[in-house]
C-alpha cells in the first residue's frame, strides 16, 4: 500500500496523557488510522536521513530483531539496519 500525501487527512504528534513517549497518529482519508510508537518513527527518519544525505547510499533496509545484547533501557525488539 502505497500512501500519497493527499490520502492523508490528519496528522497528530504528542505524548498521550499517561505516557512518556511521542505518538504519531496520521488518519487516511477513508477513516483508517495509524498510530506509530516513538521509536518506529525514530528509526524510519534515521534512515530517511541517511537516504537523503548520504553521497552514496541509496537505500536503507530495516529488520525487526530481538537483540539479545543491548544497552541498558532498550527494548528487546529492535530496528536494525541490514
């Protein structure tokens, strides 16, 4: 699925009551809803950003993984570039 700008009706960024960490929420044109987590979103824009200014790099491919070894407050599931 492929989503133009123009499918998109609403875009909400914040941290919900109760919370400590950013929502992104981008509601569709046809009702349909997407609420992304802080770290998702972090993980795409870093990746983005490399995309876009990296003088040779074209592309970027993230994999979900359980990092056995990590730093001490990261979540087991990580984004991880290939």
């Amino acid at each position: 699925m492929e989503i133009r700008n123009e499918d998109i009706q609403e875009v909400t960024v914040g941290v919900p009551e109760g919370h400590r960490h950013i929502r992104t929420c981008i509601v569709l044109r046809d009702g349909t809803e997407l609420v992304f987590r802080e770290a998702a979103v972090a993980n795409i824009l870093r990746a983005f950003v490399t995309v876009k200014t990296h003088p040779a790099k074209t592309s970027v491919r993230l994999i979900g993984k359980t990092m056995e070894q990590r730093k001490k407050g990261y979540a087991e599931w990580q984004l991880v570039e290939e």
